[in-house]
C-alpha cells in the first residue's frame, strides 16, 4: 500500500510539474536578432536617415527636425547631427508584447530630441523607409525616418 501511495503521490507531482511549465507569450526575452528585426538592423545602418513625419496627438511636429541628419552605427550608437552640432545616443531593435520595436535613446536636453526618445513600434522597415508608431496607443504618436 505504501508503495502505491509513493507512486501516486510522483504521479500528481509530475502532472502538477508539467501544467506548471505554461509559456508564457510575453516576448520580452525575445533576442533583437528576430528575422524582422534584423531586416530593420541592416536597413538602419545602411545611410543616413531624417525623419519625414513625427505627430503627437495629431500634431504635425515634424518641422522640429528639419536639418537633422541620423545615423545607425552597427554597435548600437545612434547620432543625431545639425548645424555641427551631434547628440550622441543609443539604438536597438527588440522583441516586446508580440511586437518588433526600435528602441531610441538619445542624450540630450533638448525637448525636440528628448521626445524621439521611447520604444517604438515598427509599422514598416524598407531599405529607404521606416515607420514607427508609439508603443502606447493612447498617446497616437508617429515617427517616420526617410534615407537621406
């Protein structure tokens, strides 16, 4: 008797052990070399890029950023160049909540700049087009980089 009683109690042990191991489809452990991604990756650091839209809440702002130039080095640094001057920042593409998104990081005071930072959302990757959109919907932010 004691030895069914072991042989049982394993049994539920093991059946628990295997509902247990439920994935989860969270992606945030996802590598950044996700086919889609790494498509986006080799278009980014092919060139120089400038944004050709950006609207927060249905306002067009992308004349902030006229005479900008950016570029995506292949190691994840990121410049933003105008008039001489560059701000220096980070990129990377990622996996998060079933979505491929660009990751921008720039280091930077000034308000224009500042708000690219975020991790946004990739609509669209061609090798002369990108298209973003804010993570957050509610905030109906878009960001749209044409090669230069």
């Amino acid at each position: 008797m004691k030895k069914r009683g072991r042989i049982i109690l394993f049994a539920f042990i093991c059946s628990l052990s295997l509902v247990a191991c439920d994935r989860s489809d969270d992606d945030d452990d996802d590598p950044t070399n996700t086919p889609a991604n790494s498509v986006t990756n080799s278009y980014l650091i092919a060139g120089s890029w400038k944004v050709s839209l950006l609207t927060d809440d249905g306002r067009d702002e992308t004349s902030d950023y006229d005479g900008y130039t950016f570029e995506f080095a292949a190691d994840g640094k990121l410049t933003a160049s105008k008039s001489g001057i560059t701000t220096n920042g980070t990129w990377r593409t990622q996996r998060d909540d079933g979505s491929n998104e660009l990751l921008i990081q720039l280091v930077t005071t000034d308000k224009d700049l500042d708000e690219l930072n975020d991790d946004w959302d990739i609509v669209l990757s061609t090798n002369s087009k990108i298209e973003l959109q804010d993570d957050n919907e509610e905030r109906d932010e878009k960001l749209h980089f044409t090669k230069k």
